[in-house]
C-alpha cells in the first residue's frame, strides 16, 4: 500500500475514531443528565403543598418591559464608555452606559434607581415600540405570589397597581389595598444579555439583566397600610416581604424612609410567633439602606433568601462594615457555604425581644446549585424536596417551559465539593443517584441540589423570586 493511501486510510479511521468518541461522551453526558433529572424530580414529589396553605406576601408592583439590552442600547445610540464605573444610582446617559458596563462584563446582575425621568421616559418609549419586547406583571411580591399560587397555595398580595396588572394576577391572588387602582403602573425596564453577547470591548461571561427603574409608588410602601389590615383577617402561615430595594437611592425628604421601615418594623413585630416571615433580598448598593435593612427588617425574618451576588454584600457588611459591589457570577460551592454559615451565625445572636426573631432559615440560589440551611427544630420541613424543587424551578423558569428539556441544559457544579474552605474539610462527591446532597452541622441541617443550567435562556428577570417561592412552599 502506497504512502500516501496509508496516510489517507489512517485520517480515516482517526476521524470516525474521534467522531465515535465524541458520540460515547454525548450519550454518556445524556444519560447522566437523565438521571439527574429524575432523581430530583422523585425528590421533588415526595412531598407536595398542603392544601389551603395561605401565605401573605408584599410590598409593591410594577409592570416588567423584558428586552435585549445591546438592542436597545443601539437603538438609543448609546455608545460603550472607554470604562466602566459603579454608581449608586443613575444621573444620566453617561453613567447608565457605565454602569450598564460595569455589570455586563461581569454577567452580574444589578437593579438601580434612574433619577432623570425624562431619560427613562424616552428609553421607555423606544422599548414600547419595540415589537420584540415582552411586557409581565413585575415587581418582587406579584412574582412570588404568582408562583406560590400556582403551586396551590392561597395569596394575599399587599401592591398598588392598575386593573390590568390585577387582571393578570393567578386567581388565588387577593389583593388587599382597597383603594381606586393605580392609573399608571410603575415600570421596571430588564435589559437582559446572553453567554457571550459582545458590547464594544466587553463580553459577557454569563447571561443576566441590568434592571433600570424610576418608581414613584412603591419605595414609599404605599401599599402597606392595607396590607397590614389585610392580614388580620387572612391569618397567613407565612408572610413573604420583598421590594424594598425601590428605597435604595430614592430621593426620599428626610426621615420618610425611616418613617416607612419602622412602620413595616410594626407590622412583622405583630404577627403571631406561629407565623413564618421571609425576607427577599435584591440588589442593594446604598451602605445606610443596607444597615437600615439589619434595623428595621432582617431581625424580624425568620428566613432569608438571596442570590451570589447579595449574599457576599450582606456577608461584607457583618464581617467588615462596607458594601461588596460586585461578587464571583460563579462562585465555588465552599465559598458560598462558608459565607452562609457567618451570615447565618451573626444573624441569629438577635436579642429576642419586641418580637424580635433567630434566623432560623437561609436559602442562597445561584447560577450553579441551590444551598437551603436550616436550624433543627425550628418548624421548617423538607429541606432536600425544597432544594431540589428550587434547582428544578430554576431550569423551567429561564428556559420557559414546564419540563426540564436536557437537550437544553448542563450541569456546572463539579464532580464533587467541599463543604468549607478550611483546610482538610470534607468533600461531598456528587451522586447522580442522589444529586441532593444534606448534611447535619450541630444544630443545622444543610442541603445543596445541582441546577440543570438552561443553555436556551428565554428570561432572566424575575428567577430569583421564582426559585426563591418554590423552595420556600415545601417548607412552610
């Protein structure tokens, strides 16, 4: 046989060797995912929602506008800045080109108050006439309580909106403001990105959303006063308080914030002992809303929930007294867990006094995994089912649809974890078997379920509330 028909026989069998290769690894990641997916979905069905569960959830509404970021920002010829910056909140074009930039290239997610109106009304006004963009029903509370409706239990949704909003709304929502419906909504604009989208010189490292909104509604609570008489005759379970990153940065007169905490301060202080709380995080940049925040609300939450973003910022601000800007979009899972271990420690040394309550429950949702800690006794059930629910729910969310389709997903957390960062902790190998890992740490039981990451995002906007509802309905 000549050279050259040995050469070209050899490139042959290389090429259906590496063809055949890559088929055994696609077929073997396939199978893995399969398995995954049915184990946390049997994990999910073990336990369902009681009936009748009634959970009070508040404060605030707002219409969502979903639309591509790097389109709109074309659109309004607003170009990509020589570099980025971190603001507070939004003065004009230049710093929402900054700080658009400063999130963007790190595929986090961020949410901030625009000052000038007529510069959110003339963004809102191209995004209105943009046929590709998607409007919801918006806002912490309605999404929550959209999801916790869905799963079977009966709301109470303390908002201001208009007739449309609340047309929108799952019929066992309840609304409880009494009064004539708002005639214009309050709007949050999603500027959402993908994997690898390119603005100028920055690329995005994972897909996400900068969120910009300029309320005039919901930082001042409107809805609270009704809320807080509502919830005398609903007799909730549970009551969920989110949206309160709408005070971060408003140009309140002053001591009207204050004024508004120590009202819904009142309001979480008289609930029954027998009455879980949960407090939403979001993304917060304000140093003095943030100590507000561990004043006013976080000491009468029995549970907390945030995403890898707002853990770090809470996490710097007990550690060492100053704001976190930004975070690890993909943070390591003994990283994370360290951190909810000090937030959930320094948390629970609340005096418990006034109706003041201990911590007693912490659920941190990432891109990656879902991590759920809880205290033994403390009334909160089914941990492992409330994570795997979670990283289900993540999937569906983002990509759209009811099922988990595994041509669309991908696992990210590695092969096996360390449960700390100190030196010689223990490793948690993942199991396809038993994707839920739990473990018991004195008196806490912590549990963290793997997420089939969705390759084909359809939204961003509004995941955290939706993961964050789903864990939490299979614990009250």
């Amino acid at each position: 046989m000549s050279l050259i028909k040995y050469g070209g026989l050899l490139s042959m069998v290389v090429l259906f060797g590496a063809i055949y290769y890559r088929r055994s690894q696609d077929n073997q990641l396939r199978e893995q995912l399969d398995k995954v997916l049915e184990n946390l979905r049997r994990a999910e069905r073990k336990v369902s929602v009681p009936p009748r569960t009634r959970v009070a959830i508040g404060l605030g509404a707002c219409e969502d506008g979903f639309v591509s970021a790097i389109d709109l920002l074309n659109k309004l010829e607003i170009k990509p800045p020589a570099g980025v910056k971190h603001y507070g909140s939004i003065q004009g074009e230049k710093e929402l080109a900054e700080m658009f930039a400063f999130f963007f290239s790190r595929g986090a997610a961020g949410e901030r108050y625009l000052h000038d109106k007529q510069l959110f009304e003339d963004i809102l006004n191209v995004v209105e006439q943009d046929p590709s963009a998607n409007w919801y029903t918006g806002g912490n509370a309605p999404a929550m309580a959209n999801r916790l409706a869905k799963e079977g239990c009966e709301v109470l949704l303390g908002a201001r909106m208009s007739q449309k909003l609340r047309d929108s709304l799952h019929e066992r929502i309840k609304v409880s403001v009494v009064g004539s419906p708002l005639k214009k909504d309050d709007v949050h604009l999603l500027m959402e990105y993908k994997t690898g989208e390119q603005w100028g010189p920055y690329v995005t490292p994972r897909a996400n959303r900068f969120i910009i909104h300029s309320d005039s509604s919901n930082p001042k609570l409107e809805s609270l006063d009704d809320f807080s008489e509502g919830l005398l005759a609903f007799h909730p379970q549970a009551v969920v308080i989110g949206g309160l990153q709408m005070m971060d940065n408003f140009p309140f007169l002053e001591g009207e914030r204050h004024s508004r905490l120590a009202e819904l301060q009142r309001v979480m202080a008289d609930l029954s002992p027998n009455t879980k709380t949960h407090f939403e995080f979001a993304s917060f940049a304000e140093e003095a809303m943030l100590h507000d925040l561990l004043e006013y609300v976080v000491p009468y939450s029995d549970s907390l929930g945030m995403n890898e973003q707002e853990l770090p910022n809470l996490f710097s601000l007990l550690a060492y007294g100053n704001v976190s800007v930004l975070s690890d979009p993909y943070p390591r899972t003994a990283t994370v867990l360290d951190q909810m271990r000090f937030v959930f420690n320094s948390l629970k040394k609340t005096p418990l006094t006034d109706g003041r309550r201990k911590l007693s429950r912490l659920h941190v949702h990432t891109l990656a995994f879902q991590a759920i800690m809880t205290s033994k006794g403390s009334g909160w059930k089914n941990t492992m089912s409330a994570a795997a629910k979670a990283a289900l729910t993540a999937n569906r969310y983002v990509c759209g649809t009811s099922e988990v389709d595994i041509s669309k997903s991908r696992i990210i957390m590695d092969d096996s974890f360390s449960i700390s960062q100190e030196v010689g902790s223990q490793r948690m190998p993942f199991r396809d078997d038993r994707p839920v890992s739990c473990w018991d740490e004195d008196d806490v039981r912590i549990c963290v379920a793997p997420v089939l990451v969705c390759t084909d995002v359809y939204m961003t906007g509004g995941g955290g509330d939706n993961v964050s509802s789903a864990g939490l309905v299979l614990q009250i």
